[in-house]
C-alpha cells in the first residue's frame, strides 16, 4: 500500500491541496481530554450543538461506518484586497471574502476521490467532509502531521504554510498507513494571545467563546455585551488578528482556487451603510446567498455593522455625518429592540451635535419599559 498512499498524496497536490497526510480511526484520547476540557470550563458559549455527540467527536471511526483510513487536506483560503476599500467599511475575515467553502470542498474532495479511483484503479466506499460534522477536526488533523496547534487553537502547518487553510476529510474504506504527528511549537511566542483585543486566548491552546470576536460576529445569537463592543474595532464579520500576528504567517500561501478569492464573494470589507439598508431577511438571503456572510443572519450582520459604525463614530470618522444619518433612519423604521439599543450605543460614541440630537429623538420615541433605561443612560 505504500505507493497507492504516495499515489493519493500526489494526486492530492496536483488537486490544488497543499497538505495531505493520511489518519487512522483510533480514538482521539488526548485530544478528549482537551476538548472536553473546554466544554467544561464554558468555553463553548451558547453553541450547544459543540457540546453535544462527545463520542462520536472523538472516535473518528463513527464518522463513517465501514471506512479504515481516513484521507486528510488542507488548503488555503489566502487573499489579499483587490477593490477599493468602502468608505465606511468592515473587516471581514479572510476565510468568508470568497464562496462558502463547505460545498466548494466537498466538491473538490469528490473530484479528488474519483481521481484516486481511475488511477489506481480501485473502488472506493467514501465521503468527504469539512467542518459539518460532529468530529474533532483539529486533533485528528494535528496527530497526523497536517500540522501541530499553535496557542491561537488553529492547526499551524508545516514549512510556514501557516493557519490560513481550511482542513477537509475523506474517508475511505481503504487501509492505509497513517502518518505521524508533525513537531512543531510555538516557543514562548504568544503575539496571538498579546494582540487579542477581548484576552479570547487562554493557556492550553483554548479559546474562550464568550469573548472571541468571531463567536460574537457570527455564531453569538444576541446582542455584544457594550463592554466589548469598542474591541471588535471594525471587524464586521469574524476576526484574523491571531493569525495576522502570528510568525508562522510571515509568507502566506495564496489560495489556489477561484472560489475564494474576493471575487467570487463580498471581497475584504462591507459597505456598511449599505448593509444598514437591508430591509428584511429575503433581501438579506438574496444578497448572500452563496456566502458565508449569511450565517448570522440580517439580524446578526445588522448588529455587528452597528457595532462597527459606533467604533468609527468613537474616531471621529470622516464621514460621521452619513453615519449618524444612516443610524437615524435606521431607527426610525421598526427595528426590534436589540438593534435598537446598539444603534444608540453607536450614536452615543459621537462627539457631534447631530448625534445627541438623534439620541435624544429616539429615547423619545423608543424610550418604553427596560429599553427606554438603556437609551436614558446612553444620553448621560
């Protein structure tokens, strides 16, 4: 079998795969040990669904009843802005510039595995998957040298291919030998856990969800607690900073398919008061549809830009004045009491005039029960 396993890591590469090594179905003991360990400490937050399945995230054999080996991937989502920036713009994390990588993956490991088939002329029982089931990816990725777990949580690849990959899974009813773990650390470097604005990173490789700006853009469900608010700067929608201070990314690789380049997707930054125009979930789904942007919902995306919009008020923006314009109408349309009071926290980060006005005009019209004492305090 050893050269059917060189054959598949060939035609991995040739695939547009950057990494591929070859996993064995033995439970992840160690890799329990540690996961469980967060759900324990409440760092999963409200994502329920990470707590649930603990066997099968950790005995990978239950993924796909009757595969032997397991095929492992990565590659990269790298790309740098080729647009104009908005004026009123924000950040987006790399990985969501592009399509939705879930199908984009599944499809090219489905290509991937019907080249396997024609050239070494087997038939394979597999599936692929990428970040969609109930597996711990990240252990299973690291114990068989696609790359070791930095201190930010994310698989670092080897040679400085970094973090910026996705990792995908194929497995198969073939027996293959494994590969082994990749020796790799991070030193005493910790410019991740340093360069947080919220302090997400903890000691162990473990990331606290209550506090991670990705969890509170994309998969938080409520609104951002104020006292975090001013952290998110102007990432609208996930974060990269852990890994844009991180060594191992000095050379990034840049992506080698279409589908994620900014192109083919929102690109690096949103127009904000364009998203604030957005008036209901249909226009919503219609303007996102192939994209990761969509998870958080209108709602969810609606709240981070006017989290975003508060921050760039705070800086004296250039163009305060269409903001503060965009926020007033926004709250002048029926919006449910959320988005209300984080349209008036944005308002209340102004030093203008026009923005205490606008302030003032909305606790008079909004200002009932427990939110009308939210908006009174904004205004003091």
């Amino acid at each position: 079998m050893a050269n059917l396993k060189e054959t598949i890591v060939e035609l991995g590469h040739e695939h547009g795969f950057h990494h591929v090594v070859i996993g064995g179905l033995a439970p992840l003991v160690e890799g329990g040990l540690i996961y469980q360990s967060w759900v324990d400490q409440g760092f999963a937050a409200s994502m329920d669904y990470l707590k649930r399945d603990p066997r099968q995230r950790v005995e990978p054999e239950r993924t796909f009843p009757g595969s032997r080996s397991v095929i492992i991937a990565s590659v990269s989502y790298y790309s740098e802005p080729d647009t104009p920036t908005p004026a009123v713009a924000g950040k987006v994390a790399r990985y969501a510039v592009g399509l939705d990588y879930h199908p984009t993956i599944r499809r090219k490991m489905r290509e991937f595995a019907q080249a396997i088939e024609k050239n070494c002329q087997i038939k394979l029982n597999c599936k692929p998957f990428t970040d969609d089931v109930a597996l711990y990816e990240q252990s299973l990725a690291a114990r068989h040298g696609l790359g070791f777990v930095g201190k930010n949580s994310l698989i670092l690849g080897p040679q400085l291919s970094g973090s910026y990959n996705f990792i995908a899974e194929l497995f198969v009813d073939v027996e293959l030998e494994p590969d082994l773990p990749y020796v790799g650390t991070c030193g005493k470097c910790f410019r991740c856990g340093n360069a947080c604005p919220t302090d997400a990173i903890k000691d162990g490789a473990l990331i606290d969800s209550h506090l991670c700006i990705s969890f509170l853009t994309i998969e938080n469900k409520g609104g951002i607690a104020p006292g975090l608010r001013s952290k998110l700067g102007d990432w609208v929608y996930g974060c990269d900073i852990c890994q844009e201070v991180c060594p191992y990314n000095s050379k990034p690789v840049s992506t080698p398919w279409a589908e994620f380049l900014p192109q083919a997707g929102v690109g690096h930054h949103l127009d904000l008061l364009d998203i604030m125009t957005i008036k209901d979930e249909l226009e919503f789904r219609g303007r996102f549809e192939k994209s990761p942007v969509r998870r958080p919902k209108r709602r969810g995306l609606l709240r981070n830009a006017l989290v975003v919009l508060g921050n760039h008020l705070a800086n004296a923006h250039r163009e305060s004045d269409r903001i503060v314009q965009s926020l007033v109408e926004f709250t002048q349309s029926d919006q449910e009491d959320m988005l209300v009071e984080h349209a008036a926290w944005a308002l209340a980060q102004s030093q203008e005039s026009s923005a205490r006005k606008a302030l003032i005009a909305l606790v008079a019209r909004r200002g009932d029960g427990e939110l009308r004492a939210e908006l009174q305090n904004y205004l003091h």
